[in-house]
C-alpha cells in the first residue's frame, strides 16, 4: 500500500547526505519533503522520548543534537518496511554481517553512531512527520501498521 515515513540522516553521515539521497531514489521511494535542522537536546528528547530510561538514553539525544541533521518525507509503496530494509538492522556491526550493502552497513559505525533513522511503523512515521514538518498534510487514513 502507498505509505509515507520519516527518514533521518543524523549527524554522524551528514557528510555523505547526498549519497544517501541518491540511495533513496534508486530505490523507487520519493522524498517529498525534506530539511536540514540542528536539534537542540531539548528536542532531541522529545523526538526519542519512548527510549526514555534506556541505558543508552543519554548519550542518544546528545548525539543526534551534536550537529545538523537531513530529514526527509518519504513516500511509495509500503514506504515503512521499504526504507527500513534499505537502511538494514539499528547497529552497523551487525548490518555488515547480515546486510552488507544495507545504509547502516556502509555509512555507520555502530549501534548508537549508525548514519540514518527510519520510523518504526505507519503511527510512528505520523507522529514524527508531524514533529519535523508541522505543516505537512498526511492524506492517509489508514491508521494500523
Ligand atoms: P534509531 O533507529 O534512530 O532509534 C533509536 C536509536 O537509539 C538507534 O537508532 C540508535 O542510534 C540508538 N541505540 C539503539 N540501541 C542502542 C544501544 N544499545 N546503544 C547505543 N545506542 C543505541
């Protein structure tokens, strides 16, 4: 089905933003939005608040406000799972064994430093498309997935 998603470039490949982006489109998803922002920790929090309490929790969202981020609004068929098979499993040690030519695989380091973000399911994609494009209209009344 034609889903939107949340896709993120954090700060450790912002660098190599572009080819990310180059990625995105051969692979047939369009990017429909897109900005470049410097979170401050304050929003960083907010966007990672369902990781709150997590051991890794604080050294997250200092390193997605340490410098600029591209996101990006991505749309196509299942657009969720589509860019989150692209971008391959959260740490990029792992993703270089089982998904070597994954974006984690070749632009990250490793569970926290892995290059991209990518929202979880069709709620989350909703929720986190709303938090970066205030404005953006989501004209998809499907609400499972
Ligand atoms: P992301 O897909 O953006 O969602 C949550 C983020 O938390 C994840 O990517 C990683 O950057 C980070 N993360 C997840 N697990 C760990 C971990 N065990 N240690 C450090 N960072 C983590």
């Amino acid at each position: 089905v034609f889903q939107v998603t949340l896709a993120m470039v954090k700060p450790d490949a912002i660098d190599r933003a572009d080819d990310i982006v180059d990625r995105v489109l051969a692979s047939g998803l369009a990017v429909l939005n897109r900005r470049r922002v410097r979170l401050t920790l304050e929003q960083s929090t907010e966007l990672y608040m369902e990781h709150y309490g997590k051991s890794f929790f604080t050294e997250l969202v200092a390193f997605m406000s340490s410098g600029p981020v591209l996101v990006m609004v991505l749309a196509g068929n299942d657009a969720v799972s589509a860019w989150r098979d692209l971008i391959g499993p959260t740490d990029s040690v792992k993703a270089r064994e089982v998904a070597p030519k994954s974006i984690r695989a070749l632009f990250g380091t490793d569970n926290r430093l892995n290059a991209v973000h990518g929202s979880d399911s069709l709620l989350s994609a909703y929720r986190e498309i709303k938090f970066f494009f205030p404005t953006f209209v989501v004209a998809d009344t499907q609400e499972s997935g």
